[in-house]
C-alpha cells in the first residue's frame, strides 16, 4: 500500500501594488488599455503576449551587448597586458643600458638618437608612473565594470522572476519552496556583488581620491540598481510574513480588563520550509542593511568611527504591521492612556522569547557585530509608541497649552503621561537588561541601554515641547515646594545628635549631620526628581536644557525661599532672641546641606558630560569667577554668599550685643585706676582673690549662653568659622576700647584686668585647648600692662633711642599691637610708690 501523497504547501497570494506606488506613467499605461471592465477579459491576454515577446527580445539585446561588451574588455585587457609588458622592457633597458659613472653609452645613444641628458631621463620617468597611474585606473574601472555587470545580471533575474509574472497566473499556482529559492540564491549573489564593490570603492577612496568620477559613475549605477531591488526585497519579506500569520490578532479586552494573557507567537511556531525561507529572507534583509551602512560610512569619509545603531530593518518589518493594527486601539484609547502602555509592553515581552530564540541566531548568521535583537526590537516597538505619541498626543497639548483657559487640564495630561512614560522605560529597561544585566549594578544596568531606548526621544527634535515639558514640571515643583513651606514643622532642625556635642565632626554627609531643617531635603528630593525625569533622553544637550529650565530654576526658587524667610527675622542687639537664633541657623544649616549635595552630583559622571558639552556648545553663560567644571557651580556660589552673609549677621549681633553688655565695663576708668597701697603686685597676687567685675558679669554670661546654643544648633564647620570670627572682634573690641579710653592702669586694676579676661578665655575653652591664642591683641596688652617699672622704663628708653622700633617690639615679644599703640600701652601704666 502505498503511503499516502502530502498535500502541497498552499500557494503564495500575489501581493498587488497599492495605488500610490504606481508612478504616472504606469498608470496612465492601464488606463490605455483596460478602459472598461471587459478590457480584463479580452485585452489582458493579447497585452500578456505582447509584453513577454518584448521581453524576450530585451533579454536576447542584453545578452548580446553582454557578449560584445565581454569580447572588447578582453581585447582591450590584451592590450594593456603587452603595453604593461613592453613598458617594463624599455625599464629594463634603459638601467642596463646607463653606465655607472652617468656617461651615456654608445648602445644607449643609439637608442634614443641623441645623448641623454637628466632632465629628459626624469620626464621620461614621470611619463612612465602617469602611464602606470593610467594602467591602474583602467583596470580598477574595467574590475567595477565587471562587478557592476554581475550585479545587473543578478539582479535582473531577481527582478525578472518577480516583475515577469507579477499579473500571470503562475504566482497564484506557484509555492514558497519553488519560486524562493533561485531567487534568494541570485539576491544573495547581488548583495555579494555590491559588497565586493564596494571594497574596491573603499580602495579608491582610500588610495586614489583623485578618481571622484569613477567613484560618482560607480555609486549612481549602484544607487540605481539599490533602488530597485530593495523595494522587491521588502516586498517579498512582507509577503512571506503574511503568509506566515503575522501580525497576530491582538486581545485588547484582556488589557482593558487587567489580564495580561500570553499571545501566539508566529516566530515560534515556524517549521520546515516556512522557517528557512524566513530565515534567508531575514538574512538577506540584515545583509542589505549591512551594505547600506557601508556605504553611508564610506561616502562620509567615516571610517574607524563606529556607530552603535540599535535599529533593524528585518525587526522594524515586523513591527510595521504591528503598529498598523495597534493604531486602532491606540485611537480607541485617547482618554486613558495607561492602556496604550500596556499594550505594547505586553506585546514587547510575550514575543521577545521568539525574538531571541529564532531571530538573534540569524543576526550571528548575518555577522552584524555589536547587534542585538533584544534590543533592537525593544527599540522599534519604543520608536513606534514615541511616533504615535508626539502624532495625536503631545502635538494637541502643545496647542492647547498656548490657550490660558486649558492651560491648568493640560498640565495634568502632561504630567500623567510623563509619569507613564518614565514607568514604561523603565519596565523596557528591565526586559533587555533581563539577561545581560544579571550580574551588572542598578547604575551599570541603567547606562547601558537607557541613552538609546527612551519614549522620551520625542523631544530631541521638538525643542518647543522640551520648552513646555520643562515650564509645567518647574511649576508643579514649585507647588509642592509651597505646600511644604507653609508647615512649620518643615522647618523644625531634628536634634537628635544634640547630646553628643563634645564630639565634634568636620565630614559632614547626611541632613543630620548638618542639623538642616526637613525643608531642605524635600527640595533636594523634589529636583532630584526632576533630574530623573530626563535621566533616559538619548540627547545630552536636550537633558541639559531640561535641567537647566527646570531642576536648576527650581533650586533657585528655593534659594529665593530662604532669603525670604531670613528678612523675616530680626536680631535686635537689646532683646536677645534664641528663637531668631535658632531660625538663623536651620537656614545656614539648610544652605550648607543642599551646597553640598549639589558639589556630590556634580562629581557624578553624567553632570561632568553635561558639562563638558555645555562648554563646547557655549551654552551656558561664561563667568570667570565661577568654576567651568562644576555644573552646580553658579548655584554653589550663591549658598556660599548666601551662608557667609548670614553668618556674618549673627556674628555682628553678638558682638553688637556684648557691645552693649559691656559699655559701662569699658568705660569705668576708676575701676582700673584704684590703687591700694602698701601692697605690691605680686603680694596683690598672692593674698586677694578677685572676682569678675560686676559690669562685665551679664556680657560673659548672655555670650556664653549665645555660643552654647550656636553650638547645639549650628553645622560643626560654620560654628568654628563663627566663634573663631566672635573671638577675634571681642579681641580687637576690647582692646580698642581700653586704649582709647585713656585708662592708668594701677597694680590692681591690672589684676582686676587679667581677671576677666581669664573670665572671657574660660568662655571658649570648650572649643579649643588655648583659647587665648585667638585673643592675641588682649595677650600681648596683658603682657606689657604685667611688666615692672624697671623693664618698662628700659623699653622707653630703647624706643626713644633705637631708630627701629619694630625690631623693638619683636624683642620683646609683641608681634600684633602697632608701634603707636605700644607706647600708649606703656605710658598709661601707672606705678604705686
């Protein structure tokens, strides 16, 4: 018995040509000779007849002028063969026949008729490399020549097959197995053959560029042949994909339900012939591709630049007809976009299995380096989404926008479908970096891919949109910023480190460290934001407008928040405050935290490249006083003004304050003058224990209280910038005051002296060993006032004698106290008898 015959493959459906693909002439070809509908019946087969003995008969002239063409190329190849020959002969002549010692010879002379001078030996040589030259460039010619006539050849068969039954019944009775094979066999030889010349052209350009005809004739025959047989190879794979069942029908009601159910994938399910056939036409495509691209490098005189380019022909074919029937429900779905993104992201994953699996192997086959289909078709469905985005979405937005009554509805359809956007890259992100990011960190994974695969690649050319995008996100920033603002508690300083103040830290890193207020990590929080919301746009410079116009601007409306809120305190010198105080503080702790977050990113690499394009591009304002290489660096500079311009102000009020404290302390010349008699100053040391003067009590004791609150509230490297400041005004305060009051120090009001400065010391002992040492004018004033009778007359009259009274000083010890001072200081000394 025998076995039963398999029913052959069905045949494939002839794909007619849309109406807008005809040119005029074709169309006006039809409709001369099917005027009516009978015309099908009774003309077609006349017509058929007619137009294949035409083609015979072309067939048979090209054939000849082939034949002829061969025929002369081969006798003119002779040709050049023995001129090439005979050249070489009269070469080797010539060197045989000049002598050593440059005479010319009796043979030599015979030869050329006269005697041989230099100059004609070297004309004579020049003529010989042009002739070489000429040799040269008419074989490299006949070679393209040769090349180019294969490729015709090729690629008439290709076309031949196709265009000559394209209305014959036989593609209609024909099958995939017999009608593809010789045909991707002779486009398989096409490509091959505009690839080998193109590796001649690539040698002309290199070594001859002076042969720009030749390579213009070449490329316009190329382009020519290009134009035909890739619109015939795209419409062949668009068949074959037909055939195969793809697109597959889409489940849109799953999606608007929220079950995400798997789809059939027609990659997978191919077998036998149907999958070889896809197979070689897939090939075929990336091989064309790969040619294109070398032509393009070539022609651009690009060669050893590499550009990594995610996008696939054969892969964009597969999402074209996705695109088409997706449009429907993108249309149906205007008002609830969430559904669009969950469309194609269900899409995207349920057949990148079968991307994978069938396609990536075909990529290797191919040999194109650096390729991934993964990513290439995460890329073509990112760039079909980003096109109907921009085309019914963010267009009309941008309109509406410009209406100030829609301005508010249309904020809010922004803002949703950025959050959507940048939810929807992220989820791609993760399905391409689903194997090749295993091992790679969250930053590494991120890099990899984002700066090429991004719905976000709209606004690259759209800079108006960008412009837009940039106003809304500020403006919604700054209206959470607001919210914040308004609560009290946003400013409360969480001192929980406050016991812990006899360890001082100088590395500051979090907001605890800093005692900055919670206000400045939400603004911090919400710019970061705004900086990842571009964190995936493919173009720097649009990522740097973006953050300029948006993130940027936001921070300086912050800025703008804390000197506000600063001219709202007051520090009145007589009423001693600790809540403006402790205001004070949370706004230079706030400044000094976000100054230094914005110096960390500014170290990051992605800010750096900002950066460095924003100073090629010239960009950004040049400013000499700003550093270039920091992208925040305007930005630091003004917390760093507005930081010490505060702290100068709290400085100022404490010293303003002990000012007022201590006037009278100053001023009480009878305090220092009272001598007590019969008691010398060292017995004076001995036996009387003083005690702080009464007027100089309350000024210690509101300073002290002053610097232990700045200390518990106060960012550890601004207070030491503060007291060491506070310590240097007391120092020149006071001891301007005592000289300008004119005071004759007696015995004890020097002891009555050094003991409340001993007081003021005692102040600042908990912030250093030797506080003394930032009291250098008040240390040395003790130091003369301390001297006895005897060593301050012989320093009188060394000053009086001596013509360098400098040098006088540094003798003795006083290196702050000018010369006139000096002398003051030691003519108000008085002595008991």
């Amino acid at each position: 018995m025998e076995p039963p015959l398999s029913s052959p493959p069905p045949p494939l459906a002839a794909v007619l040509p849309k109406h807008g693909d005809l040119s005029p002439h074709q169309l006006s070809y039809l409709d001369e000779h099917f005027r009516t509908q009978e015309d099908l019946f009774f003309t077609a087969p006349l017509l058929l007849a007619s137009l294949n003995k035409r083609c015979s008969d072309l067939d048979a002239d090209l054939h000849n002028l082939g034949t002829n063409l061969t025929k002369r190329a081969v006798s003119w190849i002779t040709r050049s063969f023995s001129a090439k020959t005979s050249l070489h002969n009269l070469n080797l002549t010539l060197r045989r026949t000049l002598p050593r010692d440059g005479i010319a010879s009796n043979k030599f002379q015979k030869i050329l008729g006269q005697e041989v001078l230099p100059l004609p030996l070297s004309l004579l040589a020049k003529q010989v490399t042009q002739i070489e030259g000429i040799r040269n460039y008419v074989e490299t010619a006949l070679q393209l020549e040769a090349l180019v006539g294969d490729l015709e050849d090729a690629v008439f068969c290709v076309v031949n097959r196709h265009s000559g039954s394209l209305f014959s019944p036989k593609v209609f009775n024909s099958s995939i197995a017999t009608d593809s094979g010789p045909k991707q066999e002779k486009l398989l030889q096409a490509i091959k053959a505009m690839n080998d010349i193109e590796e001649v052209l690539i040698n002309v350009v290199k070594f001859h560029p002076q042969w720009r005809n030749l390579l213009i004739s070449v490329d316009n025959r190329v382009d020519k042949i290009l134009g035909v047989i890739r619109p015939q190879v795209f419409a062949d794979h668009r068949a074959l994909l037909a055939s195969l069942g793809w697109p597959p029908k889409l489940l849109t009601s799953n999606i608007e339900s929220g079950h995400m159910s798997g789809l059939p994938n027609p990659l997978v399910l191919m077998q036998g012939d149907k999958r070889e056939s896809y197979s070689h036409s897939f090939i075929a495509l990336c091989a064309l591709q790969h040619l294109q691209k070398r032509r393009e490098e070539r022609q651009r005189n690009l060669f050893g630049e590499k550009e990594y380019n995610l996008q696939l022909w054969a892969i964009d074919e597969l999402v074209s007809p996705i695109a088409s029937r997706m449009e429907y429900h993108f249309l149906k779905w205007a008002d609830q976009p969430e559904f669009i993104f969950a469309l194609v992201y269900k899409i995207t994953r349920d057949f990148i299995v079968g991307v994978d699996d069938v396609l990536q192997p075909l990529i290797d086959r191919a040999r194109l380096v650096s390729c991934s289909a993964r990513e290439a078709w995460v890329s073509a469905m990112i760039q079909m989404l980003s096109s109907f985005l921009a085309k019914i979405f963010f267009s009309g937005l941008a309109e509406r926008y410009k209406e100030r009554q829609t301005r508010s509805e249309v904020m809010t359809s922004w803002l949703h479908l950025i959050d959507l956007i940048v939810a929807f890259d992220k989820q791609m992100q993760l399905l391409v970096n689903l194997e090749t990011g295993l091992f790679l960190a969250e930053s590494e994974r991120f890099e990899g891919l984002s700066r090429g695969i991004s719905v976000l690649m709209i606004f690259n050319d759209r800079p108006d949109w960008l412009k837009i995008w940039a106003k809304i996100e500020l403006k919604d920033a700054c209206k959470k910023l607001k919210a914040e603002v308004k609560d009290e508690r946003a400013w409360i300083v969480d001192n929980k480190h406050g016991s812990a103040i006899d360890t001082e830290k100088y590395l500051l890193s979090t907001r605890e460290d800093h005692k900055a207020p919670f206000i400045a990590e939400s603004a911090l929080k919400i710019a970061w934001e705004l900086i990842e919301r571009c964190q995936t746009m493919p173009a720097t410079l649009s990522r740097l407008r973006f953050i300029r116009s948006a993130a940027v601007k936001f921070l300086w409306y912050f800025f703008e928040v804390l000197l506000f809120r600063f001219k709202g305190t007051e520090l009145p010198p007589d009423d001693y405050n600790d809540d403006a105080l402790i205001r004070l503080c949370g706004l230079i702790n706030a400044a000094r935290y976000v100054e230094s977050k914005l110096q960390e990113w500014s170290d990051d690499v992605d800010f750096l490249e900002m950066r460095i394009a924003e100073n090629d591009s010239n960009h950004h304002r040049k400013d000499g006083s700003i550093d270039r290489s920091c992208f925040f660096g305007e930005e630091v500079k003004n917390l760093s003004e507005l930081e010490t311009n505060w702290l100068m102000e709290i400085i100022a009020a404490i010293l303003r304050a002990f000012e007022i404290l201590s006037w009278e302390y100053v001023q009480n010349k009878e305090h220092f003058e009272e001598e007590l008699e019969a008691l010398s100053l060292g017995r004076l040391s001995a036996t009387m224990d003083l005690v702080v003067s009464t007027d100089f009590v309350e000024a210690l004791d509101v300073l002290r209280s002053q610097l232990r609150l700045l200390k518990t509230r106060l960012n550890s490297k601004d207070f030491l910038d503060l007291w060491r400041s506070v310590a240097e005004g007391l120092d020149h305060f006071i001891s301007c005051s005592i000289l300008t009051s004119e005071i004759q120090f007696s015995d004890r009001g020097v002891s009555q002296f050094e003991t409340d400065m001993q007081a003021l010391f005692c102040i600042f002992q908990p912030f250093c060993a030797r506080p003394q040492a930032f009291f250098p004018y008040i240390k040395e004033t003790l130091k003369l006032l301390k001297m006895n009778k005897e060593e301050v007359k012989h320093l009188q009259v060394v000053l009086s004698t001596s013509e360098n009274g400098i040098k006088c000083l540094h003798l003795s010890g006083i290196s702050h106290i000018p010369l006139d001072q000096f002398v003051k200081v030691l003519r108000n000394r008085k002595f008991g008898t």
